[in-house]
C-alpha cells in the first residue's frame, strides 16, 4: 500500500486522545477538531467536507439594511415579540411569492435561527395533548434536532426514507401515525444530509395524513428554493418552492437566514405558522397556560421565555433580504447557486474513483446538485470510510449521525476552494490504487 498523503499514526493518535471509540459515531464538532490538529501537525491542507456552515459573504443587502438600523438607534430597544412588522409583512409575501401559499403575516415569527423554530416548535407541538409526546423524523435529519429533544426530554421516532419513497411513505408513514402518540413530524426539503428532495406526491401524502392524524407538520426550509435543477427563483411565477402547505392546515413552515443568504451568525430566521393552526386552541395548552391559541402559546409564552425575542438589527436584515427578493431586485439564489456546482464537480471526481452516491434519485431522477451529497465505497462501513479517508486529509461525516441505515458520508461542499479539486483529484487518485475494487 502506497503512503498516504497523512501519516496513518497521527489520525489515529488523534482519534484516541478524543477518546472516540467508533468513528461512525464522531460528531462534526470532532471531526473538524481532529482535522484541525492534524492539519497542523503535518502542515498538509485537508480538504474539508464536515461541516455545514455557509461559505460564501453575507447578503450585502441584508449587511446594509442592519448597519443603518443600529445607526438609527435601534440596539437599545427590546423587539417586539411578535416580531419587526415589516419582517413579518415581507415572510408573508415572501411564502406567496416563492412557495404561492397564503399566510397571514401575524403567522410569521421571527426566530433566533431555525434552531430556536424547531426548539420551539418540539415544545409547543409535544405540549398540545398529553397522548401525543413523540416528535417523528422522516431521516436522514440534522442531528441537533435531535439533541434538541434529548434537552428538553422529548421522545423521538425516526425512520431513514431511503427505502420509502413515493407511495410506500403511505404505509411506513400511517405504521406510526395509527399509534396516536405522535404530536409532530418533521424532515428537511431539500434535505441535509442527503439532498433528496421530497415531491408533490410525498408532500401530498404527509399532509393528507397530518390532517387525518391531527399532527402538525414541521418542514424544515433551512435549504429553501436550493434544488438547482429547476429555476425557483422568479418571484410570484411557478415553478415554486414544493411544500406540504398545500396539502394541509397543520404545518409550520421553518425558514432560515443562514443558507440562504449566508446569514448563519446573525442567527435569524422565520417561523410561519398556518392560519389555522396559529387561531387553534388545544386541550394541554389550555391546561398549561390557561388559555390561548397556537400560536399566541408559541409567541408569549414559548418564544418569549426562551429568548425574549430575537435580535431587533438581524430582523431589519432579514426584512430588507426578503423584501429585496419579493420585489425582483435581489436574486438571492444567483448567490448560493455556487454550491451545486461545487458539488457537481466533486461528485464527478468521486464517482471516476469507485465512490457511490448513497442517496442518489428522487423517485428516478438523479438527485440536484447542492449544498449536501452523500458518498459511499463499495466494502466499507460509514465508520471505515470516513476515518480512511482522514488519511487522505479529506474529512466528512458519517450517515449513522443523521439517522440514515445506509453506510456512507455525508459531504458539505461550502468550503471547498477552487485549488482543492485537482487535489482531491490525486488524493482519491491514491485513494482508489490502494483500496481497488474487486
Ligand atoms: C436542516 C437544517 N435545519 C436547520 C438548520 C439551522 O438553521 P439556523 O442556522 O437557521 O438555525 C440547519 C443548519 O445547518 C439545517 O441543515
């Protein structure tokens, strides 16, 4: 076997100082940390693939509109916990814009972060009926929902869909929902990590059995609009952004600053609660709180312990992004569109080399090119693969953390550099010579 580009010795020194037993199991966390030293104790540049934070500047448009609030004074004043009115104005067209759903701007709250929207959501959802205690993943998911439910002491079910699409989500589906002990279900469209893309006819059927269930449905757009192969991003014109919304009344619609327009630390982004839901008043919440609604449990009671708000000069930022994109006059996913072109090339680099994608069809058709792919070698364990290919100074995470059955990883193109493909190129090169297939 030829040397690998980092001396074999030096990852697994590292991996036991973590203390980590099974790789499979490494959070992102430590697998950037164990990159970080490795990197710099063999002063070869890793390539890195861990970790899913935006790699590109913030919306400029969003940049200004924050530095002009605080100009005019705005950091001294607590927020409205409803929300900037014209935040929650601009989500409002913003849905009908791009999704072509009517919300009601009093559904529109804004959040520090999808983080807090699905922290706040789990709480709510789990507080509406004392039977229904058990939030559903439809996984592959993003492990600190997870960890979210694991905090506050929610329970989980969760279910790789994988080997579920189309109709067969009918029945897995309606296997949990019949149990009546479910309050929420919740997956992410496109989906981190394996960047499937749920359709109409799966949205179709999650929603007719949310309204069946009386469950409420928590998609997460943290991705939103990012499937390149079609052209989402004409304001008010179809294609649209698919959604469950259409399908039933019980949704939240989770909607995020941070992959979108690039607007991670500022931690921003919308929680829009339907109509329905947001004027409907449940039996636990009653008990609680002494009365309210959804959505006014949602706002006074869950969002304004939690956080009192969130930050007043990010929501002038993400009021002006949002309205920019309504008008016409920011393009928003012109910006990030880099990101499926990042992944298209390394896949084709991948794939020359004897890697699989592990989720690699929506129903047929060859996944998008996005923020996410998945990528496996025939022979190899999740586990294996990824601690391998530190050897190969390329560092990703394992499946097993998202909750998906598949072995492989996940693979996060926002930090990949123009100088680094003709590297992997090599590395995988050298990668592919000392594992041949047989
Ligand atoms: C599926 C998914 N949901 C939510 C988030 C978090 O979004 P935010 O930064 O708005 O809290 C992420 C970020 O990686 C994500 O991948």
């Amino acid at each position: 076997m030829k040397d690998t580009p980092i001396k074999r010795h030096l990852i697994d020194q590292t991996i036991s100082e973590f203390q980590i037993v099974d790789f499979s199991k490494a959070t992102i966390r430590e697998v950037k940390a164990i990159a970080a030293k490795a990197e710099a104790a063999s002063g070869v540049e890793f390539i890195k693939m861990e970790m899913g934070v935006p790699g590109l500047p913030a919306s400029a448009v969003g940049v200004k509109a924050e530095i002009e609030a605080l100009q005019n004074g705005i950091a001294s004043l607590y927020p409205d916990i409803n929300g900037l009115p014209e935040l929650k104005q601009e989500a409002s067209r913003f849905i009908k814009a791009f999704i072509n759903v009517d919300l009601k701007a009093e559904g529109c709250v804004p959040v520090t972060g999808s983080m807090q929207g699905t922290f706040a959501s789990f709480l709510t959802c789990s507080q509406c009926n004392e039977e229904k205690d058990t939030i559903l993943f439809i996984d592959p998911g993003f492990p600190v929902q997870k960890q979210q439910l694991l905090v506050m002491g929610q329970k989980y079910e969760t279910f790789d869909v994988y080997d579920y699409r189309g109709e067969k989500l009918q029945a897995k589906l309606e296997s949990y929902l019949q149990k009546g002990n479910i309050s929420a279900i919740i997956y992410s469209n496109p989906n981190n990590p394996s960047w499937i893309c749920l359709n109409d006819e799966e949205l179709r059927i999650i929603g007719q059995l949310a309204t069946r269930y009386d469950v409420i449905v928590l998609e997460d757009l943290a991705y939103f609009a990012m499937d390149f192969r079609e052209n989402l991003s004409t304001p008010f014109e179809a294609p649209y952004q698919p959604t469950v919304a259409h399908y039933t009344d019980n949704y939240i619609l989770l909607i995020s600053g941070s992959k979108a327009f690039s607007y991670a630390g500022q931690r921003i982004g919308v929680s829009c609660i339907s109509d329905k839901l947001y004027h409907r008043s449940y039996p636990g919440l009653t008990k609680r709180y002494g009365g309210g609604t959804f959505g006014t449990v949602f706002i006074h009671r869950v969002l304004y312990a939690l956080s009192s708000g969130t930050s007043h000069s990010a929501q002038f930022a993400m009021a002006a992004m949002l309205k920019a994109a309504n008008d016409g006059e920011y393009n928003f996913l012109d910006e990030v569109k880099v990101y499926g072109e990042r992944a298209h090339r390394l896949k084709e680099i991948f794939l020359r080399h004897g890697f699989h994608l592990v989720y690699d069809n929506d129903l047929g058709k060859p996944i998008a090119d996005g923020f996410y792919f998945t990528i496996g070698y025939p022979g190899m364990t999740s586990g294996e693969l990824a601690k391998e290919l530190m050897y190969y100074g390329v560092s990703a995470i394992s499946l097993v953390t998202t909750g998906s059955h598949q072995e492989g990883l996940r693979a996060c193109t926002s930090f990949i550099g123009e100088h680094q493909y003709a590297e992997l190129d090599r590395r995988m090169s050298l990668f592919a010579e000392n594992h041949p297939l047989k």
